[in-house]
C-alpha cells in the first residue's frame, strides 16, 4: 500500500534510513547514541542516506 501522506512518508523514511550500525555486533542503534546498546562499543557508523533513493 503506498503511503499518499508526505510527512507520513517523510518520518518514515528517517525512522529507516537515520541510525547507527555497530561495527562489532551490527546492531542498530539511535542516531543520538555514542554506544552500542548492545556490546557497548564505541564503533559505530552512521548509516545516512540520501531520502528518496528506493532500495
Ligand atoms: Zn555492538
């Protein structure tokens, strides 16, 4: 089902695309954090996209 409404769609982009992946576990993490929820690493890289790029 496509989504009509555009900041629907824009949030939803975000809540996809702005987050952090953890170097050691891969594991997603909030683009405000500084450490793996998970392993507590300190190595995480930001996982930014361009908005609109269709997987
Ligand atoms: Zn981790």
């Amino acid at each position: 089902m496509p989504i009509t409404d555009s900041t629907k769609k824009q949030i939803a982009q975000q809540r996809r695309l702005f987050f952090k992946i953890c170097f050691n576990c891969g594991a997603k993490n909030p683009i405000g954090g500084t450490r793996c929820r998970k392993c507590r690493g300190s190595q995480m890289r930001l996982k930014n996209r361009t908005l609109g790029a269709k997987k």
